[in-house]
C-alpha cells in the first residue's frame, strides 16, 4: 500500500503537471508511466549485470549498450536540472520509441508518443517522486496506478477500464493459465489480465519456461490484446514489457466493430472486463456479431465476439453487468440460453455492487464458462461474495492488514472472522470443488450448485436470488390457553408487588 506522505507527493506532482499545461489526467498518468517504464529498465539492466558478475557468463541480451548508457535512469538523473530535460527529450525518448524494433507492436505504439514535460522544474519533481517507489515491488507499483486512476475517475474520465487487482487476480487464479495456452483481452486497457496471467505463467510454470520454445511463445504468442485508445496501448505496451514479456500483441482494434473473421476460434482463454457503455447501432457493429445474437447491446455483443474468438475447448472468465444474468428481452435470453444448451456454463461468481468504486456502483458478476459446440453444462455453480476485502464505500478502504487480502492471501488462511471481510479465498478454494462436495451444499449457503434443468425451467435466468434460498426462523406458536395461563401469572405477580409496595410505604 502507498502510504500517505507518498499520496501527498503524487498530488502535488498532479498539481504541478496542470501548472504546466497538461491537465488531462490520462496524459498525466501517460507522461508518469513513460519514466516509470524508463527507471524500470535500468533496473532490469541493473539485475542482468549483476547475474552476469555473479555466473561469469556474458550479458544476455542487453537494454543498454556503452552507447546509450548515458541514458539510463541511473546515469541522467544524476545531472543538473536542464542537462537531465535536454537528455530524457532529446535522447532518451527518441531511443524509447524503437525499444522493441521496428516490427515490434511496441514500437509502432510508441512512434505517436510524446514527451511533454516541458520545464526542468516538473521534470524533476516527478523524477524524485518516482526515486522513492520500489518498482520492483508488484503491489507497491499497482497501488500507485490505482491511486492515479481513480484521479481519472474523480475528473469523470474513462474510469470504467480499471478492473481491481485483487479481483484480476481472482479470475485469473480460478482460469490457472497454462504455458500453451494463447491469452485474449478484447478490451485490455492497461493490459492488467493480461499482466496478471504472464506473473500467474511464469510462477507456477518456471520450470516448462526455461525451454526455448516455450520461452518464445511466452514472449511473442501467448499474449493478445486489443483496444481502440492509442494511450491505452502504449501504456500495456509498456506494461507488458515492464514484466518482461518482450513481443505482446497489443494492437489497434475496435472489437465490435470490426469482423472477427480472421481471429475467430484462435484463443484458448479469454480474461476480460469491458467497458459496457450502453448500446451501439446495428451499422456500427460487425455483423458476425449480429448473426450470434441480434442486439445493440454492447454487453451482449461482447459475450457473443468472446464465443466466436475461443477455440473449442477454450474457457472465459469475463465481467458482466448484472442484466445479462436476467434481462428479459429476446436477444438476453437468447444468448444465456446459447452459454447453458450449447456449451458449457460452469460458473456465476456474484459480486458486491461497491467493487468498482469509485468509479461505478454498477452490480456485476463474472461469468466462467468454457466453448464446447455440443453443450455440457450439467450444473451450474453459484457463489455470492458479499466481501472483497475492502469497504464498499467510495473510500474502498482495506478491512484486513495487507497480507490478509487478495484471493490468495501471503499470510496464508484466513480465520471465520477475516473471511467475513474477505470472500475470496473462499471461492477459490471452493470453485476447486464444485465438481465434489459443492454438489451437496444447500441453496442456503454462500455457494451451491444448480442443476441445468432447473435454469431452463426459469427461462435461463442465471441471477443468484433466483435460485438462492433464505433461511426463515421457526417462529414458535402456544395455544390460547398457554397464553392466558401466563397473563394470569404475571397479573398474580404484579398484584404481589403492588400489595409489598403499600406495606413498605405504610
């Protein structure tokens, strides 16, 4: 967690950027990520010196050569003010935009960006700023971009691309990537599931990593994703390379308007959450799109891009407004019927409304379910969290201490009372059971499991309350007599007291 003296820093940065001239909070964060992603490199530099001092071997594929080493982090920021403008605009940036190669996705990102730091001064507030965050440090990294986007939100900007980590990491952690699998968001923003999913790869599948042509699908295959805001692409460029995946396939694309021809049945997961904005015209929308499902709804039409861009086989974990699960025109029940008779639904994980805050109050649930062409739902499971870990307030202040959060906590499990603040950990747990003991739980509880033929008897209706049972108490009943027994005996006592009361007064 960034601590407060750090927000303060941040602020003032904020307040110095609009000082001069840039008051945009995207091309804040955008000028902000451009130096994070230049101190990072040297850093990453820094980790292959050292292992090559420490194994005698040469340096394998270098940032920086002795021509530009002038421009790493380390070197510039020990100038003098105006030196250090001068090098970071005219020589570091300039060596930025090619960084990837000239084929690379990166590069032709980065060909637009610009650097628009224009005074001395800011350049060098941000750049003591940025001296004290360990960007090695993962959460401490992600903490400090989740405090810059919820700046973007509070300015009423573009703030429905944030998607939680904790909540990234639950889907991804639910979905267990594998080292073969090809990763899809079709609306990535910053990249985040797709982050998420190289860190989940690369720690539970080191070892199948160190082979070469693994480590080359990592690196130039697995990851895919798509958006349509040139800022948003450079930042997961950029994001992506950070943690060291060295060719994405991040690129320019407008998912629901353009034909899905040519990527359809390519992927084998899909992670996303994306931005549901209302409704499209039938012209604007691809028509294979149209043919699946015959809406405006963007929110449909993504669920129907996810089902065409999966090979059979492939499974989705995405985030939907809580309509999909019981909208009632033809084109929602059409499309549930679709998850539940034609492929495999397996799961409504049903989120607090507060989790998006402060950007959204919206309800929402994510849905995880698996391409097959020939059905096989035969349950669905069902969880209802009511706690993420943090409060549901616009504050979303954490209720637990740091490593008691996530869906994996560090501490390790959690108690009765810390679960009662923090679900997560419990839906892992038993979302690895639904095909066992979860079979057997009552509707009554946190999770149960429904079968199809029940779904299909409520029209396909996937909300939870519909299926959900409450637990009444059993409300005791006593004859008349046994009631007026009792008014006669407590008429007895107060005539007693009353006739005690007169001889103490007498």
């Amino acid at each position: 967690m960034i601590t407060g003296e750090l927000k303060s820093k941040i602020d003032r940065v904020w307040d110095a950027f609009a000082s001069g001239g840039i008051s945009n909070p995207l091309e804040v964060i955008e000028q902000i990520t451009y130096l994070m992603f230049i101190r990072r490199l040297d850093d990453l530099q820094t980790a292959k010196e050292r292992k090559a001092n420490r194994t005698g071997k040469p340096l394998g594929k270098p940032i920086y050569t002795t021509e530009t080493e002038p421009l790493r982090w380390s070197r510039f920021t020990n100038e003098a003010p105006d030196t250090m403008l001068t090098l970071v605009r005219d020589g570091v940036f300039p060596w930025l935009r090619n960084l990837g190669g000239e084929d690379s996705t990166y590069s032709h990102h980065m060909k637009d960006a610009q650097f628009k730091i224009g005074t001395s001064n800011l350049l060098t507030k941000v750049v003591d700023m940025l001296d004290e965050i360990p960007l090695g440090d993962r959460d401490v990294k992600g903490d400090l971009y989740e405090y810059m986007l919820g700046k973007i939100a509070s300015a009423g900007r573009n703030g429905q691309f944030r998607t939680p980590r904790h909540i990234i990491r639950l889907m991804v952690e639910m979905t267990a990537p594998g080292p073969k699998d090809e990763i899809c968001d079709p609306a990535c923003g910053t990249a985040g599931f797709l982050v998420a999913s190289a860190e989940y790869v690369s720690q539970k599948h080191h070892e199948a990593l160190l082979e070469p042509v693994q480590r080359q699908h990592f690196n130039e295959s697995m990851f895919h994703g798509f958006d349509f805001d040139s800022t948003m692409l450079r930042i997961g460029s950029m994001n992506m390379l950070l943690h060291e995946v060295e060719r994405p396939d991040i690129r320019y694309r407008d998912s629901l308007a353009e034909s899905a021809a040519g990527e359809a049945e390519r992927y084998s997961l899909i992670l996303a959450n994306p931005p549901f904005a209302g409704s499209l015209d039938y012209d604007s929308t691809a028509r294979d799109l149209q043919t699946v499902v015959k809406t405006k709804k963007t929110e449909l039409l993504f669920l129907a891009l996810f089902l065409r861009l999966l090979k059979p086989g492939g499974r989705a974990a995405v985030v939907v407004p809580d309509g999909v699960l019981f909208g009632a025109s033809k084109a929602h029940e059409k499309l549930r019927k679709i998850l539940v008779e034609d492929h495999k639904l397996d799961a409504v994980v049903k989120l607090p409304s507060g989790v998006f805050k402060p950007y959204a109050g919206v309800s929402t649930a994510i849905l995880f379910f698996t391409k097959t062409n020939s059905g096989g739902t035969d349950n669905v499971w069902f969880y209802e969290v009511t706690a993420d870990g943090w409060s549901l307030d616009d504050k979303r202040t954490p209720l637990l201490d740091q490593d008691r959060l996530g869906a994996v906590p560090a501490a390790g499990e959690l108690t009765e009372t810390e679960h009662e603040k923090n679900n997560l950990p419990d839906v892992l747990r038993r979302w690895r059971l639904r095909n066992g003991s979860e079979q057997q739980r009552a509707r009554t509880e946190r999770s149960f499991c429904i079968p199809k033929a029940d779904i299909a008897a409520q029209g396909y209706d996937l909300s939870l309350k519909r299926y959900k049972e409450i637990v009444h108490e059993e409300i005791v009943t006593r004859t008349p007599s046994e009631i007026l027994t009792d008014l006669e005996q407590l008429n007895e006592e107060i005539v007693r007291g009353t006739e005690e009361l007169k001889g103490m007064l007498a």
